[in-house]
C-alpha cells in the first residue's frame, strides 16, 4: 500500500541511487552529450514508470541534460512508490550509459526554489498573488494561508511567512533556495565568499538566513532539522 514517507525516511530511501530528497520530492540530474538523448532519457524514465508515470514523474530536458522529479501529484508528498520508481529509473538509466546524479558539487546541483512573502495580512494578499501570477492551489491545500504552486510546475512556489509587526525597512519577499542535504555546506561557503553575510543559522540546518551586501535576504533550505 502506498504512503507517504517522512523526512529522514524518504532521503534515506533514494539517495545511494543519484537521487536527493528537496523539498518533498525526489530529484536526480542525468548529464547528457545531446539533446536527443536526453530526450531519449526522459522517454526511459516514464516507460520505467509505466502506468504511474502521469502521477509521478516530471521532466525538465535540456541539451546536456535531463533532470527528473518524483512526486505524487494526490498526495503532493514522495510515497513509497516513488521511491520505488527512482530505484527502477536509476537502473534504467544505467542500463543506457548514463548516471543520475544529484549534482553536489558540479556547475550546479539539483535544486528547487521558493519565494517567501512577508506578509500582516496572508489572507487578504493571497488571492491577488494568486491571480497575478496564474498559480493555483497546491493538491490538498487550498486553505487562505496556504502555499501556491505553478500549475504547469516551471516557476518556483509561493508561501507566505506571517508578520507579527511592519517591518517598513526591510524587504517583504524572499528566496529559498533548497538543495540537497549534502550540497548546503558548499553553497553557503560560495554565497559568503561572494560578498554574503550570514544573518542567523539558529535554525540550521533547516536553514541558514543570509543577505547580499544591502541587506536582502535569501535562505538556504534543506529537509533535515525539521522533525522536532
């Protein structure tokens, strides 16, 4: 029966197979040299997937890749079943020449971002976000405080963070940038050596709150230290 895995659970389950736990999915990177065979991957990958690979599986497919995402779509969760299919997918993969990798310390690793808004008034803001950028509710939240997605998953998901006070001088929206568990310590290192400056890692390593020199803020993310 298939269900939903935790966090630890679900990392553990994919990752000696090239694959990384981000942000309730499953993602691995296949280096390609052109851009038919990555297509040719992302054909591999959804007949590995077979009846499933509608619910499951999304594929981004570049000239010198193919980046591959696991996540059911009911539960808008990784389930056991993904994790089934990343274990089948890497070994097709394989089967064909290529490595799903993560990506932890090349050009740039697998990742998926967020924009965090600020906000006094969630409810009152979120229809408009919503609107403007023709997003929609995420599967199973639809709530007023709740996050939004793309519907056709190319843009990076909205939440909304509530504010217990104006903050008139500092900035309302943000990045969160969240990577492989594995891939934080390097990123964090290259945003400091560029100039960056660590506000906070109270909360780390769920996630470390950084600025650029005139103070505005991103987040690195990952999935580990949210259990408690």
């Amino acid at each position: 029966m298939e269900r939903r895995l935790g966090r630890p659970e679900a990392s553990e389950a994919v990752q000696e197979y090239g694959w990384r736990y981000v942000l309730g999915a499953f993602q691995t990177s296949v280096p390609v040299p052109t851009l038919a065979q990555a297509i040719g991957v992302a054909a591999d990958a959804a007949a590995a997937c077979g009846d499933d690979a509608d619910r499951h599986l999304r594929v981004d497919v570049r000239a010198d890749r193919a980046v591959l995402t696991l996540q059911s779509t009911e539960h808008a969760a990784v389930t056991t079943r993904d994790a089934e299919l990343a274990r089948t997918i890497s070994g097709t993969v394989e089967k064909a020449g290529f490595t799903p990798e993560p990506g932890t310390g090349a050009v740039r690793s697998v990742q998926l971002l967020e924009i965090a808004i600020d906000a006094m008034d969630i409810a009152g803001i979120r229809p408009f976000w919503k609107a403007v950028l023709g997003y929609a509710d995420e599967p199973g939240a639809a709530g007023p405080e709740d996050p939004l997605i793309d519907p056709l998953w190319q843009g990076p998901a909205v939440w909304f963070q509530q504010m217990d006070r104006e903050r008139p001088q500092r900035n309302r929206i943000h990045l969160d940038i969240s990577v492989p568990h594995d891939e934080a310590p390097r990123r964090l290192e290259a945003a400091l050596a560029a100039g960056g400056r660590l506000v906070s890692a109270t909360r780390a390593p769920a996630f470390w709150v950084l600025t650029d020199h005139e103070g505005n803020e991103a987040c690195i993310t990952t999935w580990q230290g949210r259990d408690n």
